[in-house]
C-alpha cells in the first residue's frame, strides 16, 4: 500500500514528455502532443512541474510566468494516482514558486462540471471571477475562471 504523500515533485525534463503526453490523453478530451508538451517544456518563462512515484510519472501542472503574471495550462493527476493529494501538493509547489518570484497573481480556467479540481484550487485560495461560456469542447462546455491573488492590495487592481 502506497502513503499519501509517497511522491516526489520536481521539474520536468524532456524526457517526460512521453509520459505527461500519456496523462494528458487520459484526461483530457483535447489532449496535448508529445512535440507540444516538449515544447512547453523548453520555453523560458515555462514552469513545468511533475510528480513521480517509485519513478512513474504520476502528474503534472505547467503554466507560463508572464511579466509577474502566471497562467496555468494544465493540471492532471493520472486516475490510478488520485485521491493522494498530488494535485493539492503540487499546486502548494507552484505557489511557493510564484511566491518566490514576486508573482501577483495565478490564473486558470476549469471545465464548470470539474468539481473536484474546482474544491482543490478553492482549497489552495484561488477565487472563482466569473464564466467563460462554451470555452470548451467534446463536449461543448463553460469554464470556471479561477484566480489567486499574492497580496490583498493586487486584488483590487481593475
């Protein structure tokens, strides 16, 4: 039987690609390539962060620091793995990481009907702001803007 937190988080590398492009097809109905994901990889501003157990990859977030901006692309925790806090830990990971960076704020969309993703961001902080209609698709579907502000005083900012 496999601990709770029995994972490791570290950066990724090329050579997860292979493997993140695996989750991304079980999870996600417009799952990224392979080439795409080693592209994302390779970007400077890119913060890819990946959880392994006993050496297999087990999931994923990855987004784009812009300015002092950060856009999560995607977040997945594979099936066989969920339910072990992977998804929470990694997203704590990432905003240590933003924090460090000065980062004001981190900023996603999640399908509406995603509420298990949706309790874990609202654990994490981040605040519903609105609806983007039919943002997604197979199926068609609205999508839940979520936002986590670093300071009170960012928060404001229009």
């Amino acid at each position: 039987m496999m601990l709770k937190n029995d994972f490791i988080l570290t950066e990724a590398h090329l050579e997860d690609a292979e493997n993140i492009a695996k989750i991304e097809k079980e999870c996600f109905s417009s799952p990224w390539s392979k080439s795409q994901i080693e592209d994302e990889i390779n970007k400077e501003n890119a913060i890819f962060i990946v959880a392994k157990s006993d050496n297999m990859l087990c999931g994923y977030v990855s987004g784009q620091l812009i300015l002092d901006e950060f856009y999560i692309s995607n977040i997945a925790v594979t099936n066989a793995f969920r339910g072990r806090s992977i998804a929470t830990n990694l997203i704590e990971t990432l905003i240590n990481n933003l924090k460090s960076k000065n980062c004001i704020f981190a900023t996603l969309e999640v399908r509406e009907s995603n509420s298990a993703a949706r309790h874990v961001y609202e654990k994490a902080g981040f605040i519903n702001l609105g609806i983007r209609k039919n943002f997604y698709s197979s199926p068609t579907e609205n999508a839940c803007i979520y936002t986590l502000y670093f300071n009170k005083e960012s928060e404001n900012i229009n």
